[in-house]
C-alpha cells in the first residue's frame, strides 16, 4: 500500500460527459502529479501540484483541468469526453520536490462508451 | 526537456542477473536517476534511485559512471514475478515525463 488513495477505482460514462477523479496523497506529502496511461501505453504526464499550486504541466488537454485543495487533496476533471479518453489515470504524491520518490496511488480505471 | 532511451523489451531467464540500462544524455548536475517497476494496471513503484557511481538496496543495485549520462539497473537472480516494465525516470526543469520503459520477460 503506497498510501495515496484514488477514488473511484472504476468509472463507466458516455462520449460528451464530465468526470471528477480524486486523489488523496500519503499523509505529509505537499505534491500531487496526475499521469494518463492508455492500453499498452507509456506514462503520460498531465499536470503537478504543489500545495496548491500549479507547478508542472505535461500533456494535459485543454479539455481536462485540476486542482489541489488545501488539506492536499487533488481532483482531476475531464470533460467532453471522446472514446479516446478511456485510460488508467494514476495520481502520485511526493514530499516536495520532483527529484524525490513518487508514491502511486492504484488508479483510475476510465471507460468512455 | 529531458530525455531518456532503454530498450523496448528484455528477455531473461529465472536466476540470471539482468542489467537494464538507460542514456540521459541532458542529465544536470542536480538531477537524480530513479528507477520505477509497474505490473499491469498497478501504478509504478519505486525501486532504486542514485545520483553518482553505485547504489544498492534490498531488490536492486543502480551504477552510474563518471559522466551521469547512462545508468544501469541491476536486478540480481530474477524470478518470474520480475516481469514487468521498468522505467528510468530523470527530471529535467520539473520535466516529470516517463520515458517508454523496457519491457522485461523472465521465463522459467
């Protein structure tokens, strides 16, 4: 158990919805970074957080925004959704900086029919 | 942006040593080298992480040499619950893109 818990673990919706996956990161841990990962795909970075604040952005859609609240807890929200978003959406924590350890949460699991 | 190549996928056999190595050529002189497992529909894990010649832990051991550009994870007498990808992951101007990963297969 890595301690960052993502929820839900599974989520089923239509083609045009909008969708809110949470993460909750290890106890202490200031930064949140949310990954998208298609079938038999790499890691695709999307955005980083550090105590609230926006400090890295990767690949992310304009379509897609997130935030990290003040108890540290993050919420990836993805909108107008096309079958090409279905995808295991990984959250990750770390203390501060982005060369230290990342903790994965279990994931996201997003199916867009 | 950083950068990093491993090869696309390993073959191994239970009991052998396996060296899994990675270029980051634009490495910078902070930079730390860090190591991830993933099993499928798990997020990654953390192995091993380094920042100059050799480091070693319960479950893997990292070399770098001298000029930082390559390193080498060393997983010691692999078993079949081994095969996964691994991922070298080397953050540049907070650049925290993974790069393909190597695939590695441990047969019996």
């Amino acid at each position: 158990d890595s301690g960052v818990t993502q929820t839900p673990k599974h989520l089923i919706t239509a083609t045009g919805q909008r969708v809110t996956l949470r993460c909750s990161p290890r106890s202490g841990d200031l930064s949140v970074y949310w990954y998208q990962q298609s079938l038999d795909q790499g890691l695709q970075f999307l955005i980083q957080y550090y105590n609230g604040e926006e400090r890295a952005k990767g690949n992310i859609l304009e379509r897609f925004s997130a935030q990290q609240f003040p108890d540290l807890h993050s919420e990836l929200n993805l909108s107008s959704l096309e079958l090409g978003d279905s995808a295991l959406y990984f959250c990750a924590s770390s203390v501060g900086g982005a060369n230290e350890k990342l903790f994965f949460g279990s994931g996201t699991q997003l199916s867009v029919l | 942006l950083a950068k990093t190549t491993q090869p696309i996928s390993m073959d191994s056999y239970e009991g052998q040593e396996v060296n899994i190595t990675c270029s980051h050529n634009n490495i910078a002189t902070n930079d730390y080298i860090t190591w991830y497992q993933q099993f499928p529909s798990q997020g990654p894990r953390f192995i091993i992480q380094g920042y100059k010649t050799k480091v070693t832990n319960e479950v893997a051991s990292l070399f770098i040499p001298a000029d930082r550009k390559s390193s080498t994870l060393s997983l010691p007498r692999v078993s079949l619950s081994d095969t996964a990808v691994y991922y070298c992951l080397v953050v540049v101007d907070n650049d925290m893109r993974f790069g393909a990963g190597t695939r590695l297969t441990v047969k019996p």
